[in-house]
C-alpha cells in the first residue's frame, strides 16, 4: 500500500481525450507552471492509491496535462476513472517555476523541525486567516499554532515535505 502523505497530490482525473484511453489530468492551482515528469502516476481508487504507468505525457495548457497510462486503452476504462485524485513521487514535481513561491496549502502533511525542540510532527491544517495565516501541527497530543511568517518559518522543501 501506498503512503499519501509521502507522495503530492498534483490534481485530478478531468475527463477522457479522445477515445484512445488518454487522459486530462487537472493540475491543482498551487502546481501550475510546474513541469511534473514523472514515470507513474498513483491514483486514488477506492481509498487506495494505484500505481498506473505513463507512456506519455504531454501539456495541453498551463492547467492541464494529457496522459496514455498503461492498461487504460479505451474510453470506457478512462471513464472509470474519472474525477480520481493524482499523485506523484515528490521527486518528479519538476522545477519550481521562475518568481514562484508556494500556496499555503501545500504545506498540510509536511513534517516541522524546530532548532531548539526537534521534530514537532505533521502539518494536519492551514488555518488561511486573513493576515494572519497559521499551520497547525499534533504535537504530543496537543495541537500547535504557529503562524506562517519568515520570523518562524526558516525554510520550506515542497520536493522533501519538510519544513524548520
């Protein structure tokens, strides 16, 4: 089985291209300009994540891609699977794009070092208050509010999923 917290929900299943089993795979807005290359996508199927190899991959604009996975060769199956979540290997998002910077919510299941304490836990929510924006991490039982400011946030690996 497949870990979800270790792997990045780039988007979504679209609809069918064609009738030849292709695919449009809607990127989530926090990944747009990103160029992912990756080799398998892992699609969320009935509450598991399935690993379905890439033949190709193409960009049909800034927002979608169009896929041929292996074993989905007609329409019908490409119906199927319609609307399921995507996810990638962290290491094959691509560059981040030039001026880029991250969304907010890309931080949820990153891991948070301190310099002082250690490892704190996961990220389970973004709480976005307007001017304030907050992440909130399980900590021993114990919910930890920390805002989302350069004073507390030294750096962010969108690719590793860690942040001090």
């Amino acid at each position: 089985m497949f870990d979800k917290s270790k792997l990045l929900k780039i988007g979504a299943l679209a609809k069918p291209h064609g009738v030849t089993g292709e695919m449009l795979v809607r990127l989530s807005p926090e990944w747009l300009g990103y160029e992912p290359d990756p080799d398998f996508l892992f699609i969320d199927l009935m509450g598991g994540l399935v690993p379905f190899e890439i033949h190709s991959i193409r960009y049909k604009n800034d927002q979608d891609l169009i896929v041929t996975l292996d074993t989905i060769n007609t329409e019908d199956r490409a119906r199927r699977i319609q609307g399921a979540e995507v996810y990638i290997d962290p290491e094959e998002i691509g560059e981040e794009p030039e001026g880029a910077d991250y969304s907010i919510h890309q931080l949820v299941g990153m891991d948070v070092s301190d310099m002082s304490y250690g490892h704190l836990g996961q990220i389970t929510a973004v709480e976005d208050i307007q001017n304030n924006p907050l992440i909130s991490i399980l900590h021993k039982g114990r919910e930890i509010l920390i805002p989302i400011h350069k004073r507390f946030i030294v750096e962010v690996d969108l690719k590793k999923r860690k942040m001090s």
